[in-house]
C-alpha cells in the first residue's frame, strides 16, 4: 500500500495545523509511529478510529492499514443514536482516539502483504433511507482506485496536497490522506478550511488542493475581494472539486479570478471514484469526464436497458474500484447490484465524447413533469446565474395535472427576487417545461457535513 513507508525516508509526510500550531511527520517518523499502532492492535478483528482532523488519526489509520486490520472511521461529531447503532453493527475491538496515539512512538512495521481482497475499510453512509449502512472497501479497491486517479491527475510523489476536509469519509480520508501517502508525496492538512490558509500553502511548495463545492464558493469570493489570495491559488496544479456537484457559476468565478479552471470527478463511498475530468484533458464545465482507468460505466432506463449517449437515466458502474458487500446486509448487497454491476441511484447523460453529466440522486433530482424527464441540476445551475440568486435547489413535488411539479428554493443574494423573475430567467435559458411552478426563499439551504444539499430536509 505504501512504498515510501517501508523504505522510512526522511521525506515529508503528514503535516497538520491546530490549535497548538503545526505537527510534522518524516516517513521515517510515520513509519515508526504506525509500527507502535500496529504492536498496540495486534490481534484485533477490526478498530474504529475516532477521526478527527488530527495527525493521530492519520496514523493510526496507516498503522491500521500496514497490520491488515480493517478501520471504522468515526465522525467525531456523531450523534449518540447514529454510534450506538455503528458500534453494534461493526463490534470494533477497540475504539482509537487522539489520546491513545502516541506519534512519538517508534516500533518495526508488520512484514507481511495484506491480501488485495481483505477489507481495508467499512465506511458507514449517511443513512439517507434508513440506518446508516456499513460499506466493506478491500485493500483491492483502494489500491486500483488511487493509482487510476494518478494516472488520470497526473499525480506524483513530487506532487504536496492541501485540504481541510474532514477524516471520516472516502474524500478527506482515503484520497486526501491514504492518497498521497501512496504516491509517496505529502499533505497538508489545515484543519479548518480557509481561503487564506490554501493560499500560503499554494503560495509555498503545495501543489494539489481538493475541496468540496461550498469550499469553492468561498474561495471564490475571497479571491475575486484580494488579488494577493487569487494569484496565490492560480499556482496550483491542479484543483479538484468533489463530494456534490460544482456550480457552473462558481466554475468559472475561479477561473476568472485565478486563472485555473477546476477539475471535477464523481464517486461514491461503494465505488471510490467512478470519473474525472483529466489534468490534460477539457476542464468542462457541469461535467466530471470519462470513467477512470478500469471502471466501466453505463447509463440504463428503470428496467436495466442501456441508453444512448444524451438520454437521461441511472448510472451503472463495474470494476475492481466496487466494494465487497454492506456489512450484515446481504440482502441491501444483492438489491445494489445487477449482474455484476453496483446500481449508483445517480442520474447522469453521456456526451459524445464520453464525459459525463451528472444530474443528481434517482430519489431527488430526477423530475418526471408533464412527461418530460428533467433533472434539477440543470435548472439549479441556471438559477445561480441570476445575480439575486445566492444558493439554490431543485425538487420535485406531486402535482395532480403534471405528475410533478418543479420547486426551486432560493437563498436571495441581496432583497428577495420576485418569483416571476427567476421563473422567466429559467423558462428563457432552458425550456418552458423546465421553469420552477413554485419558487420558496430559505435564509439558508440545509446541508450536511460535506455541505451537500439535504434535499429530503426541505419542505418538512
């Protein structure tokens, strides 16, 4: 898994900022500090580490990891309900928290090769239809997955990753830690997010940032407020946007005010990542590119059929990226795949030249009015252009004549838009039966930790 660990190098590895300033770990250190973890858990079936955005975290995952040992990240914010219910599903062994690592601490690490199919992690999702499920991903899956992705960004252990993502979920943790440490490079984790801390890190020797979409709005604004900021992230790399989808609007704020263009990808927690826009090829827009190396991808109607490039309809993925199984539900396993395909519940279009187009969640975002399919981030990205318009979100709600009907809720900019308007603006850049029937103003739009939009929140 980590080719630089095991040689222990006095190369850069992990760096943290918090409240007591920066913490710094060699590979050697790293090394050293994950051999003392993986003495400490020998033995154990499975360890839960409580992950906060902490250097300890970090390694005690990798020591975790090295020993075959598969990690339950933990949300440090979790709710007593949501952990109770985690803990009995998984049994950890032991639960690892900042206090039980000691990254001064120095032991050999384990010399024996973890299997490529034994579990790596179990990743819970957030329970969005019930009770959070627990996602089995094999060391095989991590590993393909993570080389697919430097094949695709072009990412090198010369390359130094900046983000300020929490530790609990695919992003933060096993693309924005595991990842670099795989390539042998280095992160640098800034704690909570800041424009002005991306920017002295970029300004410095960082070369990658990744980031969430609320991330990028707010580096947005900030750089188009301070040159100094702006060009400070225009010498990045590579810039890259997850977790939910990015504004179009905000795309090309960046890009105006930065130089960069950013690069888009779509995965899940069951799949890792499924697409991403190349570092050499056309940062485009509302789309996340083509699969990734060894991910083969398809859009199907509700009956399994595959569709033509440009029709509407779930995505559907295979490859060694997919996960083992949910955790003691086999049968939410067998409902999730159909003949060795993993069913995403996302609803996507394919261009001509394979990139492709996200619309959002099967349940959410995919709009049946009048007979038309219609997904809600294309009308989304639309209202953001209207300059009233501060954040915006798309449903659907039942209609008697229409089956449907389009429901746009809006956080104004400034004094309230009239609904007229936004509803003009849509029906004049797309088509008629694509503008909102009913506009509602929200002082804010929900969202969850990775600030996706919880649209099942709205109207309740």
């Amino acid at each position: 898994m980590f080719g630089e660990l095991t040689r222990a190098s006095d190369r850069p590895a992990l760096r943290f900022d918090g409240p007591a300033g920066k913490v710094d770990l060699t590979y050697r250190q790293l090394a050293g500090a994950a051999g003392a973890v993986a003495a400490q858990i020998k033995g154990k079936a499975r360890v839960a580490v409580w992950a906060a955005p902490t250097v300890q975290t970090a390694v005690a995952v990798v020591g975790a990891l090295v020993t075959g040992i598969p990690v339950i990240p933990i949300n440090p914010k979790i709710g007593s309900r949501e952990l109770d219910h985690i803990l009995a599903d998984s049994s950890p062994d032991v639960i690892l928290r900042e206090a039980d690592i000691d990254i001064t601490a120095s032991a050999p690490l384990p010399g024996f090769d973890v299997p490529d199919e034994h579990p790596a992690f179990i990743v819970y999702t957030s329970g969005t239809t019930g009770p959070p499920k627990g996602v089995v991903l094999p060391h095989r899956a991590i590993k393909s997955n993570l080389d697919s992705l430097a094949t695709a960004w072009q990412w090198t252990r010369d390359d130094i990753l900046v983000h300020g993502l929490p530790l609990f979920h695919v992003h933060g943790l096993i693309l924005g830690i595991v990842g670099p440490l795989r390539r042998g490079g280095s992160v640098r984790h800034i704690g909570r997010f800041s424009t002005e801390a991306v920017a002295r890190e970029l300004a410095g020797d960082a070369t990658m940032m990744f980031g969430v979409p609320t991330m990028y709005h707010r580096l947005a604004t900030d750089a188009e407020a301070n040159p100094q900021l702006a060009q400070a992230i225009g010498r990045a790399r590579l810039l890259v946007s997850g977790s939910a989808a990015l504004p179009a609007s905000d795309h090309e704020r960046v890009f105006k005010a930065t130089g960069q263009r950013i690069v888009e990808r779509y995965g899940m927690t069951e799949t890792l990542m499924n697409c991403s826009v190349r570092a050499d090829g056309e940062r485009r827009p509302g789309t996340v590119g083509p699969p990734v190396d060894g991910v083969d991808l398809r859009i199907v109607d509700e009956q399994g059929n595959p569709l033509p490039d440009g029709e509407i309809g779930e995505i559907e993925v295979r490859g060694p990226n997919l996960f083992l199984e949910y955790l003691n539900r086999p049968d939410a396993t067998a409902q999730a795949l159909r003949d060795g395909w993993f069913r995403t519940g996302d609803v996507a279009t394919v261009d001509p030249d394979g990139y492709v187009r996200i619309v959002g969640r099967r349940a959410t975002d995919l709009i049946k009015s009048g007979g038309y399919k219609i997904g809600a981030g294309e009308i989304e990205n639309v209202l953001l252009e209207h300059p009233a318009v501060a954040e915006a979100a798309v449903t659907g709600e039942p209609d008697e004549d229409l089956g449907e009907r389009i429901v746009a809720w809006i956080v104004p900019a400034g004094d309230k838009p009239a609904e007229q308007d936004l509803i003009d603006h849509v029906a004049t850049l797309l088509t008629p039966h694509k503008r909102p029937r009913v506009v509602r103003f929200l002082d804010a739009l929900p969202r969850n930790d990775m600030g996706k939009v919880t649209k099942r929140a709205l109207g309740q």
